[in-house]
C-alpha cells in the first residue's frame, strides 16, 4: 500500500511540474509567433514598396516598356495588393499571439500565491 501511496505522489509530481514547465514553453512559443509574424511583415513592408516604385516607374516610363506594359502594370497590382494582404494578415496574427502570451502571464500571475504571511511551525 506504501508503494502504490509512493507510486501516486511521484506521478503526481510529474505531472505537475511538466504542466508548468508546458505553460512556459507554451508562453514562450506564442512570443516566438509574434517576432516571426512580425519578421514576415517587416520583409513583406520591403517587398511592398519595391513594386510599388517599380509601378511608379511604369506609369511616369510606360512607353519603355513596349507591348508588355499593361501586363507588367497588372503583374505589380497584384504584387503590392498580395503584399498589402500579407501584412495585414501578419499583424492580426501577431497581435493574437501577443494577447494569447499576454493572458498567459496574467494566469501565471494569478496562480502564483503570495505566501509571505504563512505561519510556518516546525515540529
């Protein structure tokens, strides 16, 4: 019965300490999640305004560009309004996986017992 007994509070242990120790990569993860989104927006924010110059550049040089023109002016369009979707939807992203890190240090916060005025007896 001491076994069992013994067997049930190191379990109990262990599982435990890997809930907290999930808790903490979880957070951890969604911090990695917002630097990744916000990475993939800061690349998109470059991406967005080289074909938004070279869009400028046909409409003041279209005859530069021969019979190709208009399908290179719609090639761009759709370049900057994909990149403009990418950022958009990468700073959703991001700010959801801040406020989910967020809420995370909030319980972690709240869970965390303040045990300063405990009266500890020793026997």
């Amino acid at each position: 019965m001491k076994v069992i007994n013994l067997l049930v509070l190191v379990v109990g242990y262990v599982l435990s300490a890997s809930a907290f120790a999930e808790t903490d990569l979880t957070n951890a993860s969604h911090e990695t999640l917002v630097t990744y989104h916000e990475n993939i927006v800061k690349e998109a924010e470059l991406k967005l305004a080289e074909h938004k110059q070279n869009l400028e550049d046909y409409e003041v040089h279209s005859y530069y560009y021969g019979r190709q023109g208009q399908d290179f002016q719609s090639h761009e369009t759709a370049n900057i309004e994909y990149y403009e979707e990418v950022i958009t939807e990468n700073l959703k992203a991001a700010e959801l996986h801040r406020k989910m890190a967020g809420e995370q240090n909030d319980s972690i916060k709240s869970a965390n017992v303040d045990n300063s005025n405990v009266t500890r007896t020793v026997h």
